[in-house]
C-alpha cells in the first residue's frame, strides 16, 4: 500500500546550495532523498513547498514524498534525524491524504527577514542576520511602506532576473516590521505564493525606506512600474527564514 507523508524540516541553509538537488553542491533534498532512500532500500522523490535559495534557512519546510514502506511515523523521523546532518532536522512526521503535495497543496507561506543595526557584528548570529552596522532605520516609515504593500499584485519589480516564473502575480497578506531590542528589526512576511527572491528584495527595499534613500509613498509606484531597478537591493540570503507553510486543515 502507498503511502503519503508530510514531514516539517528545520535546516540551517549556510553549508547549503538552497533546497534543490543540484550539481554545484549539496542541496536540502539531496540529503533527504539519500537518506530515505537507505531506510526504505530504494529510491525516493520529496518534493518540497519551497525552494529556499543557497543560505537560506528554514524552521518549517515542509516537504512529501510517497513510499510503500511500513515504517511507523516516528520511526521515519527519528530514522532521518539519525542520518541527516546535524544542521537539518525532521520536526514532525505524518500521513496524510494521497492527493497531498507539499508544494501544490500550500495555501500560503510566512518568511522572516532579520536585520541587526549594532555597529558591532554579532559572531554567533552572522549567518542568520543582515548586519547594517550602525543604521538608524525609520521603522514607522517602514510599516508605512508595507502597508502600501498588500494584496494581489503583479511584482515584476521584485523578482530576481533568473525568475522563471510564468506570470508575476501574487498576493502579499501581511508584511509586519517588528522592533525586538534596540537593534535588532525583523520583517514578516506573509503571502499566498513569492517569485525568486522577492521577499529579499521586499526586504532590501524596505531598508532603503528605513534610510531615507525611498519614501514610503513611492513603494505603490515601483510595484506598477515593474521595473526591478528602481526597487531596493535584494537582501543576502543568510538573513532569510522560511518561517511555516500553511495548508487547509
């Protein structure tokens, strides 16, 4: 009998050239399909809700694959953990329906952009922080800004020139900018689906907001231009976190 599974994996993307399997590099998936392919003594295809680039992080990918092993659930995660390098992690294991895919299922995804202004580096945050040394962000212009920013719009002005997407539409739900200590900002943001590398450059452009370099009343402007160079800079990769994947219950 063929069964669907949906796992939860936390990674730590440093040592990563991004979800996908690849040539250049180990990916996310490389090491998932190896490892379940050991443990069921075949091979397996995941599938994945996102395709994090290289540095990208995530505390909640999720991903599925099919297989006609009776290994109970825990078995699978505690298998894989054992396996897996130490920075990717299985958080949960479950069955669910047969029709389930990670990607195609999703009804929406949160991502975290993080942003560190001390004029120090943080050390043992370097690979999970924007370090802006010694900026001073206007984070009420900021918000000001992602509010212009919501719904279903075309965002050719903020996906990367390798996008491969057919049409530019998506809808942003939420963009929330949050102030946690004296420097540290970070931006969620939520939305249905997101081209390559817009959130980092949501993220780009609303620092360069916080610096005075765009006003806030001219986001609405770039976002119908859709020229991407007059959108801010796309923000490193490392500072990014794919946050939850949300499906129907």
């Amino acid at each position: 009998m063929t069964r669907t599974l949906k796992l939860v994996v936390e990674y730590d993307g440093s040592d990563f050239c991004g979800w996908q399997r690849q040539e250049n590099g180990p990916s996310v998936q490389q090491h998932l399909e190896e490892v379940l392919a050991r443990m069921v003594g075949g091979p397996v295809t995941v599938v994945g809700a996102s395709r994090t680039d290289a540095g990208v992080h995530a505390l909640g990918q999720v991903a599925s694959f099919q297989t006609e092993a009776s290994i109970p659930l825990d078995g699978f995660r505690m298998g894989m953990n054992s396996l897996l390098p130490p920075a990717i992690a299985i958080v949960s294991a479950v069955e669910v329906a047969a029709d389930f895919h990670a990607r195609f299922s999703a009804r929406g995804k949160r991502y975290r952009y993080s942003i560190l202004t001390r004029s120090s580096r943080a050390p043992l945050e370097r690979h999970r922080l924007w370090h802006k040394g010694g900026a001073v962000l206007d984070v009420p212009a900021m918000r000001a800004a992602a509010a212009a920013l919501l719904g279903e719009r075309d965002w050719s002005a903020f996906r990367a020139a390798g996008c491969t997407a057919k049409n530019a539409v998506r809808r942003v739900d939420s963009i929330e900018v949050s102030e946690l200590g004296p420097y540290r900002i970070d931006i969620d943001v939520e939305g249905n689906a997101f081209l390559r590398n817009m959130v980092r450059i949501l993220s780009g452009t609303l620092v360069d907001v916080g610096l005075g370099r765009i006003a806030p009343g001219q986001v609405t402007e770039i976002v119908e231009s859709r020229d991407r160079t007059r959108a801010g800079p796309t923000a490193p990769a490392h500072g990014l976190t794919l946050v939850e994947v949300m499906y129907d219950a």
